[in-house]
C-alpha cells in the first residue's frame, strides 16, 4: 500500500475582482481617465481584509463596486461565484454622514432594512425578537454592547 499525497484544492474566491477598472461616465472613458485601475483581487470566505488610504483614494468607490452599487467600465467582480450586476441584498454600507433616523432607538436604526426589504419584511413582526438579538450581537461586535437602546442624538460621532 502506497500513501499519497495530494494537495488541497485552493478555496474559492468569496469576493473576486477580475482586472476591474473604473471609469465615473462616458467621457472619462473616452479620455482613458479612470477612478479605479485593474484591480486584481480574490478574498476568501471568513477573511478580514481592510482597504486604508488617504481621502479620496478610491475606498468608497472600491465599497460601491464591491456592493453593485457601481458597475465597473472594464474587468469582472464575482460575488460567491456569481457575477455582480446590480446592488446586492446579502450586503450594506455604512457612510461616515450620520444617516440615522434621530427618532429611532440604534437597534431600531438596525432593524430598518428587515422591516422595509423584502423578504424579511413580511415577516418582521412575527420575527422580530429574533432580528433584535442578532443585532444586538452585532452591535456588541462592533463596540455598542448597551446603547441598542439610546437614541442617536445620545452617541458620540466617534462611535
């Protein structure tokens, strides 16, 4: 009896950019001039990655490709093996302007897109108990364990 070896077959790509470029119209298309510039990029499923830069580098626009907000001019984005051709329900983004509605608590700010997207909202009420303790697991998670409960004129900005 022989013994093998083989080598593990590499994990797919959660997130992959395929040689994606940016372009914000039409114009600047034509000019060759491009917010983005081929970016090649596979993150696998339970990575932690982290895009740094200066203010107006791109990060923001890198999000808004990533969450089909934005459509690339060149190059191919998969999400989960699939391609991504319009905004994504299995994500969100979070802007630094506040955009929180100041007559909701922060849990009930979280709990905003399952009681106003499809196909959560049917069942909000009747899962609702369920939707707040996810949530405030993950507000714990980021650092807001104990304000679920506040209102947002009660945070700090830097929170």
């Amino acid at each position: 009896m022989q013994a093998q070896a083989t080598a593990a077959a590499p994990q797919p790509a959660f997130v992959d950019f395929e040689d994606v470029w940016l372009a914000y119209n039409q114009e600047l298309l034509a000019k060759q001039q491009f917010a983005v510039e081929a970016i090649n990029l596979r993150v696998r499923e339970g990575e932690f990655i982290a895009i740094v830069g200066p203010s107006g580098c791109g990060k923001s626009t890198f999000m808004k490709l990533t969450t089909g907000l934005r459509m690339p001019s060149r190059g191919r984005i998969l999400i989960d093996g699939q391609p991504v051709t319009g905004p994504l329900k299995i994500s969100g983004m979070a802007f630094q302007a506040p955009s929180l509605l100041p007559w909701r608590t922060t849990l009930d700010n979280v709990l905003l897109p399952l009681e106003i997207v499809e196909p959560y909202r049917s069942n909000f009420k009747r899962d609702r108990a369920q939707y707040a303790e996810r949530a405030r697991r993950l507000l714990a998670r980021v650092g807001l364990d104990g304000y679920a409960d506040q209102f947002p004129w009660q945070l700090s900005g830097g929170m």
